[in-house]
C-alpha cells in the first residue's frame, strides 16, 4: 500500500510512460535532428525524472492538483493526417482576427511558412543552428516540470520573427488544433518569436479541440521584443470542458519595449497558465491583464511573473474572475525587483466575484522586493455583486438575472477592452454577454 | 370618481431592531402631486425605499395598494413594470454599464411588460435624445458610464431623465433638490413639470419648500418619526420653512 501512496505523489508511474514515449518518439532515429536539440531534449528529460511531477506539497503548486488531470490518461501524439476540410471548418471563423496558422496536433502545417519571418519550428531549426542554441535560452526548464516535459517532446511549433521597424498590419492567429477522436491526446507546441527594434506584432493564441476525447495542450513560447519594440499576445481559452491547457509564454523586453498578454479564459476544463516577463532594457513596460470565467468544476490557474531587472521599468498586472458552480479560481501574481531596479513601478490587482457557494478562489500575491526606491502596489478583492448596484438596476425594471448579466459583463470588460484588436474584443465580448446571459435562462 | 394610485394603510416598517415606520397613512390619486417634509432622520427615504421594494427593510404591519394591487408581494422589478419610479437621493455609480445600455434594457423590460415590441436603435436614440434635452443633459453622456464621476447636480438631473424615459404612473422622487444650485434646481423643476399628466402622480420628498415653489404640491404632508403628523395645503410648507421644524416638534409632542 504505502509504495502506491508514494507512487502517486511522485506520478512515478506517469513519469515512465513518459520516458516509454520518448525513447519510442527519438531514440530510435533522430534522422536529421541537430544534435543540439537531440541534446536538449534528453537534457530535458532526465530533468523532469527528477523533479517527477509537481504534487501540491510544491510551493508553486499548492492550488492546483495536476493528478486527477494526468489520471484520465494522455497519448503522445505529433501530427498525423487530418482532412485539410476538417481544418479548414475549425479555422475558417478565425480569418476574422488575423492570418491564420494551424498547428495540427503540434505539427506547423498549410502553406504559411515563407521562409523569411513566418515559418515552422521545425523547418528552423534544420536550417538554422544558432536558433538551435536559442532554444530554451528564455523558457528554462531547471525547475520546472511543466517546461521540461515540453522541451523533451520539442518537435514544432512556430517562428515569427518580425525584422526591425516592421509593423504586422494583420494578427497572426495561432490555432492549436487538438485531435482527440481517437483517444486522449497530450500536444506539446514550442514557439518562437521575436519582434526587431521598432517593430510591431500581434499574435493570437487559440485552442481548439476535435473530437470527444480529452486534450491536452502543454504550450510554451519564448518572445525576444526588441527596443522600442511591441507584441501582444491574446490567449483565448474558450474550449470545452474536455479541454485542457497549460502553457507557459516568456517574454523578455529589451530597452522601451512593450509588451501586452491579455489572456480570456472563458472555457475548458484544466486551464494553467504561466505567463512571464523579463523587464531587462530600462523603460520597459508590461502589461498582463486575464479574465477567468468559470463554472462547473473548471479550474483556472493564473500564475505570472514579472522580474524587473533593470530601472525605470512599469509593470501592471489586472486579473479579474468571475467564479460559478463547482469552479476553481487560482491567481499567484509574483513580482520581483532585482537589487539594481531602482524607480520601478510595479501595479498588480485582483478582483473576483464568486458566485456559488461552492466555488472557490485561491489568491497569492507574491512581492520579492530587493531595490529600495521603488512603486509597488498590490491588491485583491474578492466578494459578490454590489447590493446597491442591483437594487438600482432592479428599481428600474430589470429582473434580477439581467441586472446580474449586466453588472457581471461590466466587471469583464474591464480586463477585455485592453485587447487592442477589435475583430478579437468584438468577438469575446460577445461570447462573454451569450454565457452571461444563458446563466440567465437556466 | 377616480381609483387612487397609491393607498398607504398603517404601514410599519423596521431595520433590525429598530421600528421607522410607526403607522404611515397616504392616499394618492391619479395627477396629484403630493410633498412629503420632515426633519431628517423622519423616515422620508426608508418610505420610498419600502415603497420601491428594498429588502433591508421588514414590512411588520399594515398594506400598500398600487394601483388597487397588493404593492408588498411585489419585486422591485415588479413594481417597476407596473409603473413605479423613485429617483434616489443617492443614485448608484455604475462602473462600465453605459447609461445608454442600462436604459436600453430598462425600457425594453418595461415595453415588454406592456405587451409591446421591443425598440429598435434608432427608435430608442430618437427617444433619449428627445427626453434628455427636457432636463438638459448632453448626449455625449449616453454612451458613459451611469453616474460615473457625475456631479452631484448631474446625477439628480440623470435621475428625473431616467424619470422621463421610462413614463412611470407613480414617480416618487426622495429630495432630487438637495445638492442642487438654482439653476440645476430650476432644470429639475421644469423638467418634472412637463412631465405632470393627469395619469401620472408625484410623491415629492424634500426637506426644504425652495423646491415647492416651482412644483406646486395639491398636498403637503409632514412626516415625523414615522408617522405623517399634519396635512394641508401648499401654505403649509410656507409655514414650516417660516417656523422651522421645531413648531411641528411641539405640535406633534402636544399631540403625543
Ligand atoms: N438601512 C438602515 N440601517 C439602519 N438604520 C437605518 C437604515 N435606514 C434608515 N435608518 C434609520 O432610520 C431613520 C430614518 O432614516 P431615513 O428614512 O433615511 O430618514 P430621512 O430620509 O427622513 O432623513 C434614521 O434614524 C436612520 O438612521
Ligand atoms: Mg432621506
């Protein structure tokens, strides 16, 4: 018994079905791998044997149990065949947001792979060996589990790299598409982007699922932005309960560059994200803002960080939550201001709204302060919707539910309007009004 | 003769522990505007709020007929669809609820409620634009947030343009003059004027008669701890601003 009990909470067991994977998937043939990669991957490997996955005695891990999602069990797939048509209908309404690339089960596929500033991961790598050393250079896996299982499994992704002083007119839409119609499916994406001094993009992620199987998306992304360079990176996480995500985006800002993450989870099942700034040219300013929506027995972990290295950085964090149902809500916000990061401004809050007595949030902020002329504030509410607010709106005619419907989409907005691409804001806003209201009928 | 709008019987109301309402008597009819004055603390605003549906107070005696309708087992929206409006001494900020948005949904709440089709766009713009200019207030706050950041004197006018959008049968406004410099005062006055109809009654609560000079009340009632004390003409509210509340203080003592 006691061996089983111990099993469990090193995921002993999942370890080795991993490890069993990875010997099928690459030792066998590395045929045309770089070295380097080959190398990194086994690197990779044997560090998450040793950290074995996270238990919620880990610190970083507290809140969220990986287990009873690691339970329903996952297969390792990469690529495959699929009906170019089948892709087409999951990705055709995203033409709307921007140019659209799909990654089929972590493989880049379709034809927008032009060699220069939009291409796969893998046909990079190939050709491309200081891209090999890049790799891993931001999204470290000393540590950390997560990253590390993705970077053993590191296959495709996709590479954007925007010259200097070059503006994306269009968003580029990443859609993960995730086919579990066979079985379970874990996916692991590795992607890589790079904005040049003055340049601009914006980059939306987005995750669908095919299928009735659970999917698992486990999704990291290393971003280099430039001087008085700009990203934004959107995260729509609106899938179905069968769902699952977790991903890890690292950033690192050169000189006056900017940077905004909003990510809207408004759907899935086990939803972790990670997101993490590295403020390292002074002026820098970063913004992470995210919206969790969630009922049934959803969870949705935020967990950023946000290192200021240098002075005369601003980072603002807003994270909003509105909890319903049986859902979880996690929000561990870290901000650490290195000795040297003097003048720094540093702004985080959250706000939830928990809606059912059985849902419940989890919030952490997490200050590691080491430089002594700095602006930080904190802050975290959590509470109901204002009695005086809905006595106002029902002393009007509105029925409980409309004037709860209304009072909830306000409070979401607050974190959607920052999305500075209308086509993609228009669209969620209204997602968001549709559940808002559905609640409404039940 | 004509039904009353509101029939108020022995009402006794109560927060916690603490009886407010010790036995208020009110008749309304159709077209009528009625003044309600009294010291502060008297119980003017927990008679609107009982009467607009709060919950945090408890009805422990008597009834309220709306309309010849048992106005207590109603919700607040309830009331509202029949016809009920109170403009609030203190209107709520709405933080990201665009005033355009909230009364959208208000009227079209209302209109369904009276068996008619909801307003389109355009229709509905018509509607505001025509309504705002009767209180003076500027388009551009449509598209705001409700009662974000307004003045004291704005949201009182946001109030009685609220008033004006949704055409309620029974408007009880709880001192929509204080705060109010003259001008403000006057544009609230002449605003609630062109909306006096013979099917429309006003429960106008205030604390000082200013207001009464450009609203000319049918009846003036004098509310003191929780019971209306007296009941007259519009001189009353002369004599009261002429006396100050300590004469009703005595009456209503000698009376005790
Ligand atoms: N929600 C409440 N909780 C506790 N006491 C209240 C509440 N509302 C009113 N009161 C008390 O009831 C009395 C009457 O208040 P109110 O109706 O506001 O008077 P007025 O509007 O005439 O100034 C006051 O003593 C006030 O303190
Ligand atoms: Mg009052």
């Amino acid at each position: 018994m006691t061996t089983v009990v111990a099993q469990q909470h090193t995921g002993a067991p999942i370890i080795e079905r991993i490890a069993g994977e990875f010997a099928r998937q690459f030792s066998t043939s590395e045929n045309g791998q770089p070295s380097l990669i080959a190398d990194l991957r086994l690197r990779a490997l044997e560090e998450l044997q040793r950290l074995g996955i996270p238990t919620v005695r880990h610190e970083e891990w507290k809140y969220t149990n990986l287990f009873p999602l690691l339970a329903k069990g996952f297969t390792h797939v990469v690529g495959g065949a699929v009906q170019p048509s089948a892709l087409e209908n999951m990705t055709a309404p995203l033409q709307r947001w921007g140019d659209v690339v799909a990654m089929y089960n972590g493989r880049f596929v379709g034809s927008r792979d032009d060699g220069q500033v939009l291409l796969s991961l893998a046909s990079a790598l190939a050709a491309d060996t200081a891209l090999c050393a890049r790799i891993g250079s931001l999204a470290s896996f000393d540590d950390k589990a997560i990253v590390a299982w993705n970077t053993a499994f590191l296959n495709d992704g996709v590479v954007l790299r925007v010259p200097a002083n070059t503006t994306l007119e269009r968003p580029i839409v990443v859609a993960s598409v995730l086919d579990a119609r066979e079985h379970n499916v874990v996916v692991h994406e590795r992607h890589f982007v790079e904005v040049g001094s003055g340049g601009f993009a914006q980059l939306v992620l987005v995750q669908r699922a095919l299928g009735d199987g659970e999917s698992l998306l486990n999704q990291v992304l290393e971003g280099w932005v430039g001087e008085s360079a700009r990203l934004v990176i959107v995260v729509v996480q609106d899938g179905p309960p069968r769902s699952h995500a977790l991903t890890t985006h690292t950033i690192e800002l050169a000189k006056e560059a900017r940077v905004e993450m909003i990510t809207v989870s408004i759907g899935g099942g086990f939803v972790r994200n990670m997101p993490e700034v590295r403020l390292s040219g002074s002026h820098a300013d970063a913004h992470l803002y995210g919206l969790t929506l969630a009922d049934g027995t959803m969870l949705v972990d935020h967990h950023t960080a946000v290192e200021h290295r240098v002075p005369h950085c601003t980072s603002n964090q807003l994270y909003k939550a509105i909890l319903d149902g049986r859902a979880t809500g996690v929000f561990n916000g870290k901000i650490c201001v290195y000795p040297d990061a003097q003048k720094t401004s540093a702004y985080q809050a959250n706000r939830n709204i928990v809606l059912s007595r059985r849902a419940t949030i989890d919030a952490k902020p997490q200050l590691e302060i080491y430089a002594n002329d700095v602006r930080c504030t904190h802050g975290c509410t959590v509470g109901r919707l204002d009695d005086e607010a809905m006595f106002y709106l029902r002393s009007r005619g509105l029925s409980k539910a409309e004037a709860e419907a209304l009072l909830l989409t306000a409070f979401a907005e607050e974190v959607t309007t920052t999305i500075p691409i209308s086509p993609v804001r228009d669209d969620i806003n209204a997602t968001i009004e549709h559940l808002l209201h559905a609640d409404e009928l039940a | 003769m004509k039904r009353p709008i509101l029939e108020i019987r022995n009402l006794h109301a109560r927060v916690g522990e603490s009886e407010i309402l010790r036995g208020v008597d009110l008749v309304v009819y159709p077209g009528e505007v009625h003044a309600i004055m009294g010291p502060n603390g008297s119980g003017k605003s927990t008679l609107a709020s009982v009467l607009a549906g709060r919950e945090d107070y408890e009805v422990t005696e008597g009834e309220v007929l709306f309309d010849g309708k048992n106005l207590l087992e109603l919700s607040p929206e309830e009331r509202a669809r029949e016809g009920l409006f109170l403009a609030f001494q203190y209107p709520v900020e709405i933080p990201g609820v665009s005033t355009a948005t909230f009364l959208k949904t208000a009227l079209n709440e209302l209109r369904k409620h009276r068996g008619l089709e909801p307003l389109d766009a355009m229709e509905f713009m018509t509607i505001m634009r025509q309504r705002a200019a009767l209180v003076q207030i500027d388009p551009a706050f449509f598209s705001r947030s409700v009662n974000e950041g307004f003045s004291g004197g704005e949201k009182k006018r946001n109030e009685i343009f609220q008033l004006a959008m949704l055409e309620p049968r029974l408007a009880i406004l709880d001192e929509t003059d204080s705060g109010l410099d003259i001008d403000a005062l006057r544009i609230v006055a002449d605003g609630v004027n062109a909306l006096r109809s013979p099917d429309r009654a006003f429960v106008i609560i205030t604390h000082y008669q200013r207001l009464l000079n450009y609203i000319v009340p049918d009846v003036v009632h004098v509310l003191y701890r929780g019971r209306i004390i007296k009941t007259g003409t519009k001189e009353l509210a002369l004599e009261l601003e002429a006396k100050g509340y300590d004469w009703i203080k005595d009456t209503a003592e000698l009376e005790a």
